[in-house]
C-alpha cells in the first residue's frame, strides 16, 4: 500500500496513492494503528491517488474514527474521486466523517 | 473507463472460457484466497472490455462483483482453503450476468442488517450485501443463500 506521510506542524497528512480493496485494506489499517499507537490526533487523509474503495477499505475508516477517539483525536478526508465518494454517500458514512475538497482546506482550522 | 492496471496476480484460466460472436462465457470454479480477488475480478473485466462490446464498464459493477467473491470466500466458504467458488460470467449485448456460487453452509439473505440504519452504522463489517444491491440492477440469492445471481445493464457500444 503506498502511503506518503507528512506533517503539517501538529497535523499528520496520510495520502493514500493506491486502491483500497480487501488486499490492500489490512495494510492501511495497520498503517492507521501506527498512527494511532504514535498518538497522532490530528489526521488529515488525502485520497488524490485512490481510485477505487469497497466495503473492507469503509470499514477502516470507522475503525481509524473509533481508536482516535479513544484518544481524543480525529481525523479529516480530502480529494475524494466523485465515484469513490460516492461508495462513502451510498452507505451514508460520509456523514460521520468530515470530508474536504482539498488539502488546503482540510488542514484549515484543524 | 480507463482503469488503472495494477498487474495483480490473476487466478482467472482460459480453460472455462468460451467466446461467441462479440459475447463470451466464462465458468471457473476456483479455490480462492481473499487476496485472489481483486487479481481474478481485473482478469474478468479485461475479457469483458477486449470485446469491444460496451461504451464503459463502470467501477460499480467491479465493486459488487469483488463484495460477492469476498462474501462467498470469507463468509461462505469460512476461509477454508479447501472449497471452491464457482463463477460464470455471461455477457450479452446490453448487460452481463455474474453467478457466484460458495461451498458453505448458506445463510439468510432476507434478514442481512441494513447498514445504513442507525443502530448498525459504526459497525465495521456487514455493508457488501448491500453494495451489491445498491449497485446491480439484479441480485437474487438461490440454493440456501449460497448462489447469488447478478445482472447488470451495460451500454452497448
């Protein structure tokens, strides 16, 4: 899974170059725990490089959302691809998250 | 469409194919992993594609295709390396038909939770059925819940 990281003084920027599917998905999900385990609460996920997500890659999303939590932390999705979105608005778990046309805005107010 | 290839490893054969006129019929039965999937369900659409027989063969249709082959892998089969899916595609000039058919136990399609509901939305499984609903423009489970028949139109080129 090919995941770039940056960070933007307290804000850790994950974006995501690859599709999201049940092969791939494990590898984000461990990638996200990292996160977590490295207490980072402030997470903002660029999805510029995903092209695709199924019901294994939603799920690591509201799993990400569980743990941060727990620790007080959040995250936030930017670029989504208009069909990409459209698997999160089907099932209606884009209203849990705080979704961001792009980066910028995304790192806005965090 | 323009779908990016990622080269994944394709379990899909020739054997079991069958091409007519501008059409074709695939039928495998397979001892798949879940890692598998994506790989065989690329192999399908690269058929379907090379015939030149659809304006574009949208991500919805890989999407329910890849639920029913994780569902009949992780949820039918268990996981158990030893049994098969069967899969025949069928395509026709302004749709495809997709048979799905696991080796376990079955189940209930009638009383699958609907994730959208409130009480199921943070739950982290439990959305591929309904994926695959939403999506196809048939899905029709048979033989105790262990078939599930798909339909999807297509517009012909």
């Amino acid at each position: 899974m090919k995941i770039t990281e940056t960070s933007q003084n307290d804000i850790l920027v994950c974006q995501i170059d690859e599709e999201i599917n049940i092969d791939t998905s494990p590898q984000l999900r461990k990638a996200f725990g990292d996160y977590v385990q490295k207490n980072a609460k402030k997470i903002v996920v660029d999805f510029s490089g995903v092209s695709y997500i199924d019901s294994s890659g939603i799920a690591t999303f509201i799993e990400l959302f569980q743990r941060l939590k727990k620790i007080e932390g959040k995250f936030r999705i930017c670029c989504m691809a208009p069909k990409v979105k459209n698997v999160f608005e089907v099932t209606k778990v884009i209203r849990l998250f705080e979704v961001f046309d792009s980066r910028e805005t995304a790192l806005q107010g965090f | 469409m323009v779908r990016k290839k990622a080269f994944r490893q394709n379990p899909l054969t020739d054997k079991g194919s069958m091409y007519i006129m501008n059409n074709m019929v695939i039928e495998q039965k397979l001892k798949l992993s879940l890692k598998d999937v994506p790989g065989l369900v690329e192999g399908i659409l690269e058929k379907m594609e090379s015939l030149g027989i659809y304006n574009d063969i949208p991500m919805e249709l890989r999407l329910a295709i890849e639920e029913a082959l994780t569902n009949a892998v992780k949820h039918g089969n268990k996981l158990d390396p030893d049994k098969n899916v069967s899969i025949r595609v069928e395509t026709f000039p302004g749709s495809v038909q997709i048979e799905v058919e696991d080796e376990g136990a079955g189940f209930d399609h009638g009383k699958v939770p609907l994730p959208t509901d409130d009480e199921n939305i943070w739950k982290t499984s439990g959305r591929g059925v309904f994926l695959i609903r939403h999506f196809m423009d048939k899905a029709e489970y048979s033989q105790g819940g262990r078939r599930l028949k798909l339909c999807k139109c297509l517009k012909p080129k």
